[in-house]
C-alpha cells in the first residue's frame, strides 16, 4: 500500500476515534443520565468508530446482503457526527470565548465600592451546590442546542445533495478555436458517484436537467460509479437518454478504476458513448473541427496492469495549431497540457471539498480546486460535481452542472 494512501487511512482512522471520544464528552456524559444507558451509547459509539476506521475490512467480512446496508449506515452517520462535531465545537469555542472576555473584563475592571451595609452572606456549601447546578443546566442546555444545530445542519447537508445542481454558465475564449464553431456548448457531467444512494430516479433527473441545456457536446469527466455493472448498471443506463448534436464522451475517474474500468467502459459504449481512453477524436466537420483529447486518470497507473495517464499517447498524430480541449478527472497537470497545446482541461475529482471544514482546506490540497483558472492562453474548469461521494451531504460546496461555451 502506497505510504500516502496508508497515511490517510490512519489520519482516517484516528479522526473517527478523537471525534466519537468528543461525541461522547459533550453528548452522552451531559444529555444521558444512568450508568446504563451511557454504557449502552459507549458501545454503539465505539462499533461506529471501528466501523468508519475499518469500513474496508468490516465490508469485506460481511455477506453479500448486509453489504449496501453497512455502507448506507456508515456513511450516513459519517456525516451526521461530522455535523454534531462541528456544532459543538462552534458551541465550545464561543463559550471559551465568552469565558475569555469575562475573564479579562474582570481583571481590568474596577474594584467595586465597599458596601456600607452588611448583607448575610450564603454558606459556602450552599454557594457551591447553586454554581454547581447552574454549571450543570448551561452545559446540558448548550449540548441540546448544539445537537439540534448539527442535526439541523445535517438535514440540509442531505437535501442540498439530492436536490438539482446548480447550473454554472461560462464562455472560454480559444484564440485558434475555427469561427464556424464559435458559440460550441459542452455540458460536463463528473463525479456523480451512482452507487449505494445514487439511483436510477437521480440520474433520471439528472439527464433531464442537462439535457434541457442543449448543449453541442457532453462530457463526462470520471467518477460515475462505486460498484460494479450488474448492480449499478440499470440506474447509469438513464445516460443512454443524453441527446447532443456531436454525442457524449467520457473518461475514467479514480473510483471508475476501483469498479472496473474495462466493464464500465464497454457499458457506456452500448450506449453511444464514446470513452477517450488515452486518445483524441475530432470535432466537427472537415470545414471546421476541434479536437476533443482524453486521458485516463492520473491515479491510474497505482492500479494493476493498468497504463493509466498518459498525454502523449493521447496527443499522438496530432496537429498543435488546431484548438484542442482536454478532458481529465483529476486537476493535475494542467500547466502541462497548457504547454502542450491545450487550450481548455475540464476536470473534476475535487467536489469542491463537499463539506465543511473540507471546502476550507480543499485549496491545500489542490492548486486548481474548484472553478475557472487559467495560465498563459489557457484555462482549466474544476467543477465540484453532480453527485456526493460517502457522506449523502453536501454543506459548502453544492453541486453543479456546467455549461462551457466555448468563443474565438
């Protein structure tokens, strides 16, 4: 196992542990009451936190059946704790900030005058016991209310990810794209992930929404499915329904990798459409053409008999003056293929981050995270995609639909 995967895997992995740790602190040992009942919530946390830490694993060990049920389970609560996380951790930070300021303002703070008569002070005990339950009513109140914030901020996260992408409209200026095909129209379609919650119905309405954008040309840049054909293949068969004046191209994705990428590649192809494995393919006519180059993902050659990326290949036989965009899964190399004659990379691979706090740090990890950059004549779109990988949320970072329009 390569040693970053390995490393993800345990900051994973350690990430589940420290959040449910947290989980419990602020939720169960302050909303639940009885020795039993917590202990109850410690063990169904600490089964979730060996769940989400070795989803693999555990998939791997039970039957067939009960398969889509732990994934369904697992990634539903993966989002659900991230959003109770975030809650009370927003909930925590106000209140040291609150602290923070009482503190400073009572250091700096007069002292009060002496009074002139004597009041009967409460005993200490008594004293005590009252800081005590006030102590005790505050954190439970705040706990409450936290849990409703995360459970509110959960439920939007799932209807933001079910409900119909945004669309993102954008004209890219080609100097050397032939004038007869000024105004061409490519809508991308990327990581939509049909899989254990993506189904026939969502990609039913998918297919509608684009197609109602009427574009010249679509493309499906990667990440379609997580599984296999004969489970996901009547639910990605709604693309078959995708209409275009040039017809519908894709390229593979790291996760089309994991669930076959040949299978896969020969599905679409009974559907009219055409995979750019490594290759290019013109378009238009003889009088006015572009060409359309695709590469297999960039994380392709880790996989077993697998080439992967290779632009050369795909850029093989031809002529660097004429307009070219490049369809690739992932943002990387993009400065590359700039110099190399691509006018337009349309990418994907990032989702934007999907949800918080990944969408405050998705920049980190990639140059060109989400949306239009350009270096030198050249331009790269990330889209942060039509569907949602594990977590069925979306908090930050809504899906889109994207419609280039393409101008000399």
């Amino acid at each position: 196992m390569p040693f970053r995967i390995f490393s993800f895997s345990m900051l994973i992995g350690l990430g589940a542990v420290l959040g449910h740790l947290y989980l419990y602190r602020r939720l169960v040992r302050e909303l639940v009451r009885g020795r039993a009942a917590r202990f109850v919530a410690l063990v169904v946390l600490g089964l979730l936190t060996l769940l989400l830490g070795m989803r693999r694993t555990v998939l791997d060990a039970l039957p067939e059946g009960f398969e889509r049920i732990a994934t369904v389970t697992t990634y539903t609560w993966m989002g659900v704790a991230l959003c109770l996380v975030i809650a009370l951790g927003a909930t925590d930070l106000l209140r040291a900030l609150v602290g923070l300021g009482r503190h400073i303002q009572r250091r700096y703070a007069a002292p009060p005058p002496a009074p002139t008569t004597t009041v009967p002070e409460a005993p200490p005990d008594v004293e005590l016991r009252v800081d005590e339950e006030r102590r005790k009513f505050l954190g439970r109140a705040l706990a409450g209310g936290a849990a409703l914030a995360g459970g509110g901020l959960a439920t939007y996260g799932n209807w933001r990810a079910y409900a119909p992408p945004l669309v993102t409209e954008l004209a890219i200026r080609i100097p050397k794209l032939p004038r007869a095909l000024d105004g061409l129209t490519i809508v991308q379609l990327t990581d939509i992930h049909v899989g254990p919650f993506i189904q026939r119905r969502f990609m039913d309405e998918l297919v509608r929404q684009a197609n109602a954008l009427k574009p010249d040309l679509f493309a499906i840049t990667g990440d379609l499915v997580d599984g296999d054909v004969p489970t996901l293949g009547g639910a990605v068969a709604a693309l078959g329904a995708l209409r275009s004046r040039y017809g519908s191209y894709f390229v593979t994705g790291n996760h089309d990798y994991y669930s076959g990428d040949a299978e896969w590649t020969a599905f679409l192809q009974t559907l009219d459409i055409q995979s750019l494995r490594n290759r290019h393919v013109r378009i238009g006519d003889a009088g006015a053409s572009l060409d359309l180059v695709g590469v297999d993902d960039w994380s392709g050659w880790r996989r077993r008999n697998q080439k992967g990326y290779d632009l050369d290949l795909a850029l093989a036989g031809r002529a660097p003056d004429r307009a070219a965009v490049l369809l690739a899964h992932q943002p990387a190399n993009f400065k590359v293929a700039a110099e190399r004659g691509m006018d337009l990379q349309i990418s994907g691979h990032t989702h934007g981050g999907q949800l918080l706090p990944m969408t405050l740090f998705i920049g980190l990890a990639w140059e060109h995270a989400a949306g239009l950059y350009r270096h030198q004549d050249s331009h790269i779109y990330v889209s942060r995609g039509c569907g949602f990988w594990g977590p069925p949320m979306r908090v930050g970072s809504p899906p889109e639909l994207v419609k280039l329009v393409l101008t000399t």
